[in-house]
C-alpha cells in the first residue's frame, strides 16, 4: 500500500486485491486512477493554484457564507478549466485499455479518493459532488 500517498486509500487498496486475489482466482474489476501529483500539476499549468491561493487569501473562515461562495467559485473554475493534454491522453488512454481488456464497451464507476481520508482527523472521506 505504498501508493496511498499518490492515489488515496482506495486505490491503493483496488490495486493490491487486484494484484494479490486474481492470483487467487478471484475476479476484482480493473481500473486506474490520477494521481494526485497529476491533479498538482494540472492546478500549476493552468495558474489556478495561483488563482485559488489569491482567492483563499483574504476568507474568513468564521463566514461560513463566504466560504461556500469560494467554494463554488473554485469548483468552477476547476469544471471550466481544460485538463493538459498529456494527462486527458493519459485518461484516454486507460480507459481505452480496460475496454479492450474487457471486450468492449464496459461501465465503470468514479470514485474519490483522497490521499487522507483515511486519517483519523480527516471527516471527508468519500465526499464529493
């Protein structure tokens, strides 16, 4: 489990059954994940690091108002912003291996994973929207 840092527990963990039980004869269904390495680099290309820190910068975090329409403002930005085009190819990529693995056509799931949900001072542990 040495990836937790870079794919989050879950994962992680989907990696080591998938490599420790189909040895076992049991079937665990593939997948990949983005690293989140990937997502840093993705923020610093696009400038949206710089652009979420200025926006974070002056919150007061007792404003709960204002911290939900930060939030919204930096979830945007991340929907509207295009992924570099190594990492969409990448994704691509994957996903276009696991479909032929399979045959074809497949339906897959997305699941967050962060790399510290699994703390015990983490409260966010498969939250997402």
């Amino acid at each position: 489990m040495g990836d937790v840092g870079d794919v989050g527990g879950k994962n992680a963990s989907l990696g080591e059954m998938i490599k420790n039980l189909s040895a076992a004869g049991i079937t665990v269904p593939n997948g990949f994940a983005t690293t989140a390495d990937a997502f840093r680099t993705f923020l610093h290309q696009s400038g949206l690091d710089t652009r979420i820190q200025d926006a974070l910068a002056p919150l007061d975090v007792g404003d709960t108002q204002q911290l939900a329409r930060t939030g919204e403002q930096i979830r945007q930005w991340i929907i509207e912003t295009p992924l570099p085009n190594a990492l969409e190819q990448a994704i691509s990529d994957a996903y276009a291996y696991m479909t032929a693995n399979a045959g074809g056509a497949i339906s897959v799931a997305v699941r967050s994973s962060a790399t510290a949900e699994d703390l015990p001072e983490a409260s966010f542990a498969g939250q997402q929207e």
